[in-house]
C-alpha cells in the first residue's frame, strides 16, 4: 500500500483551485479519463467549491505509474490520501461512470474506518455492484473488438473515438479501469450514512435510468434520481447549474435536490 505524502497529494490531485474553504468537491474519473477532463467540467462550480479532481495512476501526468486493476486496492489507497484532509470543512463526491463506482467504494472504505463521510454522493452513469454490467469486459477483448463495443455503447467521448491515435493511447487505460469496474462486482457493501443522489442520461445504455434506481439500497440517507436527456455523457452546463445548487445546500447542511 503507498503511503501518502505531501507530494503525493499534489499527484493525486493536480488541478486543486484555490483553497476557499467553503466546501470541498471530490470528483472521480470515467474510464480512460484523468483529472483535467473534470477540471474543465467544473469550472462554472469554482465561486461554489474548492475542487479536488482525483487523477488515478497510468494516466496523464502519471502516465508512467502502474494502472490499477481492482477497485478494492484503488479505494484503500485514496482513502489513504484523503486522510491528509482532517480538518471538518465539509465535502462532497461526484463519480461519473467507473468514477462513481470508485467514489461509492471510497465513501464505503471511509466509514469501515470510522472516518467522516461526505454529505453527499451523487453518482453518474453507473449501475450498482450487484447489477449486471452493460458493458462488455473489454479487458478480455482484442483492441479492434473492444474499440468497436466502446463505439457501440456510446461509452467513450466523440471526440476521442474521431482520433485513431488518441483512441490507441486511452485504451490501454479503458481496459484496466473496466477490469478494475468488474472486480467490484457483487461487492458485498454495507449501505452508507449519507444522502444519495442518482444521475443518469435517458438514451444510456451502459446505466439505464431503471438499473440506476438500484443504487437506493445503498443509502441510510435520502435518495433521489434524475434523469436528463442524452446519452452516457449527458452532462452539460444545465446539469452543471444544478448541481451546484445541491452542492449549496450541502455546504449549509441542508437537503440537496436537483429538482427543479
């Protein structure tokens, strides 16, 4: 297990805006992401939060560290690094796709060590450990078929499926970060102390909006869903607004919707 360091906060999170002191936003990568792809999601939220943007080895400027391949082992090392966080400014979780599984096993990791949990965990185009993945192992795939079922499911950005070049280099990372998304399935987890929230793009086929409703089991907290139009990345600037009017809430302890 790594051991944490000052130094290694600043790999862990690279993109960290200026300290406010406010709330504290944590985001987690989809598969084949890093960092700066939340960093550039976020930004109308930096007047509302301090962001945090976790970048996970083997990508970008870790591009030469080893991948992780099992969920487990990713959340017990992040946790290790947010153990650096001790003050009790409060804080949320944003995971999309593979990042909201591992947001939910951090947060899981977090309370079995009788460590604070964040206020809110909103979950992004990703369906529960006990649900069936839509998506295929594509770590078991050759890189042709697997490029193929990634076109396929919608489950990678346009723009990096137009570059052949860019789709040969993020491969690699896919398939170990969609390894990593199987080695947590039927993970036997308890349900957290939290408020839930649920996010979900109407056409997505890799999370449908039903299969999402199964994340309720995993909350001791209140529990909402919202659907939006579009595909797996259906997250634009309207969504954008509205969670940071959640995120709001939170800061003041108050119950978050994205309800209109």
């Amino acid at each position: 297990m790594r051991t944490p360091s000052g130094m290694a906060r600043e790999l862990w999170f690279p993109y960290a805006s200026r300290p406010r002191g406010k709330m504290r936003l944590f985001t987690f990568p989809y598969a084949g992401s890093g960092a700066s792809v939340f960093q550039r999601w976020f930004l109308p939220l930096y007047d509302q939060v301090d962001l945090y943007a976790l970048q996970l080895p083997g990508r970008e400027g870790r591009s030469q560290e080893s991948r992780y391949r099992d969920m487990q082992t990713a959340a017990n090392d992040v946790v290790d690094c947010l153990e650096q966080f001790s003050d009790d400014i409060p804080c949320c979780f944003f995971g999309h796709s593979m990042g909201a599984l591992l947001a939910f096993a951090v947060a899981s990791v977090l309370q079995e060590r009788g460590r604070p949990l964040p206020q809110q965990l909103l979950l992004s185009g990703m369906v529960a450990p006990h649900v069936p993945q839509q998506v295929a192992p594509l770590h078991q795939l050759p890189p042709a078929q697997a490029i193929g079922v990634l076109q396929a499911m919608g489950g990678v950005p346009a723009v990096v499926l137009a570059e052949e070049d860019l789709m040969q280099m993020y491969l690699p990372i896919i398939q170990a970060d969609i390894q990593m998304v199987y080695s947590y399935a039927n993970a036997q987890a308890r349900p957290l102390d939290l408020d839930m929230i649920c996010l979900s793009g109407s056409q997505d086929r890799i999370a449908p909006p039903s299969q999402m409703q199964q994340w309720r089991r995993y909350t001791q907290g209140s529990f909402e869903q919202f659907v939006f139009a579009g595909g797996h990345f259906f997250l634009d600037a309207q969504v954008m607004s509205r969670i940071k009017a959640v995120l709001a809430g939170a800061r003041h302890n108050q119950p978050g919707t994205l309800a209109v």
